[in-house]
C-alpha cells in the first residue's frame, strides 16, 4: 500500500497490487490499549477532529495514532467499500485484518464501511 490524497476524504491508503476477492490485505495495527484509555485518548482526538481507535474488543483498543501502519488511512466508504474488516484471535490475542470485499485493481484507494455508529473524523497527513 501507499498513502496518498484521497478522492474519498484527506488522505487514503491505494493498494500498489491487484487482490482477488477475501484475500487478506493487512492488519490494522497500533498501540494497543485498554477501553478506558482508548475512551481518554478518544475525547483527546475529538477536540483535534481525528481518530485512529479500532475497538478489539470489550476491553482493548487499537491506536494509530502514534505508530501504526499504511492501513489507518484506509477510508470510509458506504455506498460502495471494496474492503471488509474482520477480527480474529492469534495466539490469544485480538487482531483487526482487512480483507478484499470484491476484486481490487492496483492504484485503487481502499475503503470500507466504518459503521453506522461511526463519527467521522479529519486524518492528519502521513
């Protein structure tokens, strides 16, 4: 992946090769913290309108914020997302993975669907 403008909001993550449909693109990674801590950072992030908090679980957080990877700028896209996001166990710890919802072609930017419970926010530049 590289991080580029996006045609979607700010900045965006555009995929450098083709991926067939359910093949794996990249974990979301970060810092991982508890809800508590990922709820203190969060009001912190909203008075600075971003965020990079992906919820594990009921209890862990992951923040890019501070260190992470290409894929917090993937974006959201409701109308027509060509990622999905799934969260798995790994030797007993929660992951976040995205995966190809359809055929993506290489230069296309990646995009899924944040949620109905999602309140965008401005991503700073890479």
């Amino acid at each position: 992946m590289k991080v580029a403008r996006s045609d979607i909001h700010g900045w965006g993550a555009f995929l450098l090769v083709d991926a067939k449909k359910d093949e794996f693109i990249c974990e979301y990674v970060g810092e991982r913290v508890s809800d508590l801590e990922g709820e203190r950072r969060g009001r912190i992030y909203d008075n600075k309108d971003l965020s990079y908090l992906f919820t594990l679980n009921l209890e862990k957080m992951v923040d890019s914020f501070r260190f992470g990877n290409a894929s917090r700028f993937v974006n959201d896209e409701r109308r027509n997302p060509n990622c999905k996001v799934d969260n798995f166990t790994v030797d007993g710890e929660n992951r976040v993975f995205l995966y190809a919802l359809r055929e993506i072609k290489a230069g296309e930017e990646l995009s899924f669907d944040y949620g109905k419970d999602f309140v965008y926010k401005h991503a700073t530049s890479p």
